[in-house]
C-alpha cells in the first residue's frame, strides 16, 4: 500500500491575491508530482455603492393627510329647520280642514309638496295598542287595546316603544290612501329643532287631526303622559308617499328610510 501525503504551506491554503496556493501530492516511493493548479478566478471590479443604493432605497410614500369627518348633516339627514322651510308654503289637497280637538274650529289643511304631503297641528298623545306600564286603561282613560295597523307578529303596535302617527280617517275631507300614504308609511315629525322619524300606526276619528304616539312624544321632548301630556301646537307632520317600512315595528329601518325621503322632500325630489 502507498501511502498519500498531503503538504501545504504552513499546513493551510493560502490565497494570494485571488489565486489559491498550489497543492503538492507526494506519494511514497515515487518521484514527487506537483498538482496543476486551478486556473485563477477572476477578480471583480469593485461595485460603488452609489448605483447600488437605489435599489433598495424605499421609496418616499407621500404624505396623506387625515380625512374631514363628515359634517352632522351628511351623517344625521337633512335638520329640523331644513323641513320645516320646505313645508313653509302649502299647495292644500284636503277638500277642506280639521280641528286639532273637538271642541276647536276647523284650522288645519293638508298640504302637499313633491314626494310628501303635510300638515302642522298638535300632538295628541295615542297610548292604544298594547298594555304597558305607561299605556294602560289605569293611566288612559281613552285607551283602546287595538291600533289599526298591526305589527308582524299579529299583535296590535306598541305606542309607548315605537313611534307612530295617526292620521285621520277617510272622509269627504280628505282620504289619505288617495295621497300614496299607507300603513308602515315614513313620516318625519319635526317639534322645535327636533325631528322623529315615525310610522303611520293607527287611524284617529274623520274630522280631527294631529295626534302621536307616546313613544314619539318622548323622542321630541314632549310630555308624554296621555292624560295631561302632549303639546298645543307647533308640530309638524311630513308623510312620504308611496313609502312603507316592513316589519311596521322596525323603527331603524323607519330612521334610515326617511333620512333618505327627507333628503329627497328638501331637494325637491
């Protein structure tokens, strides 16, 4: 057997400028033979980090700057006094007017404009429909336990958790079907700087006009106690035609729905 020695300089390979040091094999009893050496690697010109650089540079992000928070109007709809300057002039479509109680004269028009009709009265306090605690035979004297338009499991309306109007039954005065309006339909009850998005719930007596239930009442600021409750004047009511939210008792979809109508009554749409 041959034995094989391996000899390098210092017992490492050097590199010197790029080129590795040559091997030399030795090998016992023969001549000694020196390896070829590997051809040298090229050597690279060095690279300016300059050209570099820019590659992996990020680039400058612009500056943005935080958006505006929409104004309460775009957010909320349109006011209280953007309603009530658009039901300012009357085009009457009721045959002729109604009282806001039995024993007053008869004052009050229907009046139209665009995509609603509207009339300006009091509000009368409706506790009918379902017995609660605030509405209840013991504190309405007049309460009935029915309410013309029901909600979607049957029963008759809560007045003292959903807001609803009434409007005046069909007569030789006025019939509000004849106008587009119908149970469920969107009505904007504007009180002060206030406005209450409501539903048409119930139906009152032919002649008289202007009445709410306890539930509207209370969102206006209102009192709402059916028998001392309730406010003499200066309340507007503006129903949107061919409107009608379903369930009747979903109150948000009422709020969303006439924001848009309203919107549309202001603008003249």
């Amino acid at each position: 057997m041959r034995t094989l020695a391996l000899v390098t300089a210092s017992g490492a390979a050097l590199l010197t400028a790029g080129t590795p040091a040559p091997v030399t094999l030795a090998v016992a009893g023969d001549p000694v033979l020196a390896a070829p050496a590997p051809a040298p690697r090229p050597v690279l010109p060095a690279m300016s980090l300059a050209l570099v650089a820019p590659v992996h540079r990020a680039p400058a992000r612009a500056h943005r700057s935080r958006p505006e928070p929409a104004p309460a109007r775009d957010r909320e709809g349109v006011g209280a006094a953007d309603l009530l300057a658009k039901a300012s002039a009357c085009e009457q479509v009721s045959n002729g007017k109604y009282r806001t109680d039995e024993a007053t004269s008869a004052t009050v028009p229907v009046c139209a404009a665009d995509n609603a009709v509207f009339w300006k009265a009091d509000l009368d306090i409706d506790c009918d429909g379902q017995v609660t605690a605030a509405c209840n035979p013991s504190t309405d004297p007049a309460f009935h336990g029915d309410t013309a338009f029901h909600s979607s499991d049957g029963r008759p309306l809560n007045a003292a958790k959903l807001p609803y109007v009434v409007v005046p039954a069909p007569s030789g005065v006025w019939d509000y079907t004849g106008s587009g309006i119908q149970g469920g339909g969107v009505v904007a009850v504007v009180h002060g700087e206030k406005v209450e998005y409501a539903v048409v719930g119930d139906v009152g007596p032919e002649r008289i006009i202007g009445e709410a239930s306890y539930a509207t009442a209370k969102s206006l600021g209102i009192d709402p106690d059916p028998g001392s409750g309730g406010a003499p004047s200066g309340v507007t009511y503006i129903l949107f035609k061919d409107s009608r939210v379903s369930p009747i008792e979903d109150h948000e979809a009422a709020v969303r729905t006439g924001r848009a109508l309203a919107e549309e009554f202001v603008r003249g749409g």
